[in-house]
C-alpha cells in the first residue's frame, strides 16, 4: 500500500462523488445520467470541462458560477470530498481484494441514498433494492469464501431480518414518528454486511450520533434567537446516521470484548 495507490482511490472517489451528485440531482427526473452536460441552475451557462474537476474547480471558481456569478451549493465539493475519503479508507482497510470493488459499490450506492435523504427527506426503493441486494450478495461472499455454511453464519442471514423488526417494530409503535420505515428497510443491509453483532453496533453508533446531532441543532436553534440568519431545518432524517454507524462500524470492527477491553483501560 503506496501512497500513490492511497492518493489513486482518493482522486478516484472524487470522481465517482462528482457522478454520484450527477445521479442524485436527476434521479426520479426522467433525464439520464450519461446524456447532457451539467448545466448552471440560474442562468442555464453549460459547465466547461474544467469546471467539472471534482473539489478543485469549486475551489477555483470561488463557489460561484463563472457566467451569472449566482453561488452554487457547497454539497457538491463536500459529497465529491466525503466519497474521495470513504473511498481512500475503504481501500485502506480491505486492501486491493475481490471484495474491494463490491464494498466501493455499496459506499458508493449508501452515499446516493444519504443524499438524496437529506435532499428529499425520502429513501427511494431503487436504490435500497440495489443496496440490499449488493449487500446480501457480500454476505454470500464472505461466507463461501470462508466455506462455511455452518450454524453461526445462518445466524447472519438472519441478523438483516432481526434488524429489520427493530426498526419495524419502533415505526409501527410510533405511528412513523420515530423512525421512517426506511430506516427498517435500510437495517436489513446492514445486517446482512456486518452481521447481527456489528450491526447492532452501527445501530448504536447511529443513534449515538444522532443524539450528538439533535444537540447540536438545538443549540444552533437556541443561537438563532440571537442571530437570525442562521436557519436549520429541525426535520432530520436518520438513515444518513444509520450509514455513518455502518462505516465506523465496519472501519473499527468493534465487538463486545473489544469494548470491555476500552471500558477496562
Ligand atoms: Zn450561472
């Protein structure tokens, strides 16, 4: 592992991030995402090839459109840098592997899904039938590659349903209050990745999280009383926390004894 293999992924990421902005921006829009050039929202100006380098070109043109000078969203250079780092980590951590493409491909589909959660407050199904399916086939994987269909990895298969009923369960008891059913049809991958111990750990990460961010909100709302131009939407969507565990989770691998290991020092 070179630092120009690292510096690869990462420019790498960066490009897919620039795509993935591209699908999120049309999906559900009846354009397609190969066809047509991206184009400026106020004055309608076609982007130049060098307007479209990931991160640099935002950086270069000061965030601002080079013909109308109207801003144009930090989201772009901040999805293109969160895909480049997820990208780098990920290689980091499963090395140049069969499995590297598949986990690249389900970062990358989990991206889209947080994006376009937080753009829409909605998870399309397209794109949760994809990741479910991309994710029960590493399970398959990871386990024919061990070969071993024994008991404890049937376990696994189920740990995507046991999930799945936890967030079910909590939708149905709050009438969709406190948790969308998409976040229960989100857990069912993550369990089928990580496994029933894992994914329990990414739940957890996910609402811990959460919790730092609803506190976060709320003092920025309490800021706001002061200082009227700061504006936060209080409607947070929490798959994308759901997604965040489910990173951490599977770049720390944490498990029981590992904890009680830290809670021991
Ligand atoms: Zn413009």
């Amino acid at each position: 592992m070179t630092p120009i293999n690292l510096i690869f992924f990462f420019i790498f990421g960066l490009i897919i991030g620039s795509f993935i902005n591209v699908v999120v921006l049309r999906y559900n829009t009846g354009f397609s995402f190969m066809k047509g050039r991206s184009k400026c929202f106020s004055c309608g100006k076609i982007l130049s090839s060098l307007e479209l380098i990931p991160v640099f070109s935002y950086l270069f043109i000061k965030g601002r459109c080079t013909s109308c000078k109207s801003k144009i969203s930090i989201q772009y250079p901040l999805v293109e840098l969160i895909t480049g780092l997820i990208f780098l980590i990920t290689f980091w951590k499963i090395g140049l592997t069969l499995f590297l493409p598949l986990y690249l491909i389900i970062f990358s589909v989990l991206i889209s899904i947080s994006l376009y959660d937080f753009k829409h407050k909605i998870i399309p199904d397209g794109m949760m039938v994809v990741f479910n399916i991309l994710t029960l086939f590493a399970w398959f994987l990871t386990h024919s590659f061990q070969g071993q269909f024994l008991i404890p990895s049937l376990l696994d298969l189920f740990s995507g349903f046991i999930l799945f009923s936890f967030f079910a369960f909590l939708w149905l008891v709050s009438g969709g209050k406190w948790m969308g059913f998409g976040d229960a049809k989100i857990s069912l991958g993550v369990g089928w990745l990580l496994g029933l111990s894992g994914g329990i750990f990414a739940i957890m990460l996910a609402f811990w999280i959460g919790a730092i961010w609803g506190i976060f909100v709320i003092l920025l709302k309490k800021l706001n009383v002061f200082c009227s131009s700061i504006t936060i939407k209080s409607e947070i969507p929490f798959a994308p926390f759901i997604i965040l565990g489910l990173f951490i989770q599977f770049f720390l691998e944490w498990n029981l004894a590992s904890l009680m290991k830290i809670l021991a020092q």
